[in-house]
C-alpha cells in the first residue's frame, strides 16, 4: 500500500509531544517517540504493509500475548524530521531493554520467557517470522517480557 496516496483516510493523533526522534530501527521500519506514553513504528521501506503488521499486533493482544497495547494507524503531527507528516503504528511505549542487550542470569530468564510467549503464540494460531531477542523488550521492574515486531506474522489455516 503506498501510504502517500492514503495518508488522508488517517485520523490525527492529538497525544504528540515535541519532535519525533528515533528509538529503534530495523530493515523496514523506524520507532519514534512521540510523546511520554506513545511510540509511533513508522515504514521506510515502500513495500512495507503497516495495516498487516497493525491486524497482527491486535490479534495477539487480544489473544492475551504480552505485547505493547496497540492505538491505531495514524497520522501524526508535529511533521516529523523529513518535513512530512508521519504516518505510523502507534502503540504503548515500554520501559525496558531490548532482549539482545540482556546478560547472563537475566539473558536466561529473558530467553525462558522468549520461549513461553512463542508458546503462547503457536497456541493462538500465529506463525511467527523474525523472531528472537532482537525483537522483545524485557521490563525488569514488572518482570516482564513483551514481544515487539509482527511484520510477516501469519494466522495458520
């Protein structure tokens, strides 16, 4: 879907503070924050399919798998860096650190809990693509591991 020619069917998100900066980046995607409580995950790559990624994200949160709470599709404002509206995936910001970035007794605990959200996941139907420490977020304080990219994610039949 070529979002410039779509961008208008998006609501405004009203909840943005300052100017959008990067968090994260991966192969198809940026994460900017947008404000204290939202993170927007924005395409870079064309053929990038945010309103697949958006269905899958919604699924698996209301099949109770730990993942950011899902907001919508929007447009944002102020413009972001590129002096354009930004159009993204707005989500829940979470405090953590990446799975990646976690080390020994807790790199244990963060791949144990790995292994039981893709548990979770395969019960609920999904087939899940791209998937490992690279792409979760473990909040220490809730002890909690939160699962972050959908892109390529498929219901089985």
């Amino acid at each position: 879907m070529n979002f410039e020619d779509n961008a208008e069917q998006y609501e405004v998100f009203p909840d943005v503070v300052g100017t959008p900066f990067v968090i994260g980046e991966g192969v198809y995607n940026q994460v900017l924050a947008i404000s204290k409580r939202h993170v927007a995950k924005v395409p870079i790559e064309p053929t990038y399919d945010l309103e697949q990624e958006y269905r899958n994200h919604i699924e698996l949160y209301h099949a109770e798998i730990s993942v950011p709470k899902p907001i919508g599709i929007f447009r944002f404002y102020p413009k972001n860096y590129l002096g354009e509206w930004g159009l993204g995936l707005i989500m829940e910001k979470l405090n953590g650190v990446r799975g990646d970035k976690t080390i020994g007794e807790r790199r244990t605990r963060v791949t144990s809990e790995l292994d039981k959200q893709l548990d979770l996941c395969l019960e609920a139907g999904f087939e899940p693509f791209d998937v490992g420490l690279h792409n979760c977020i473990w909040n220490e304080k809730a002890g909690k591991l939160y699962l972050i990219d959908f892109y390529g994610w498929k219901m089985r039949n």
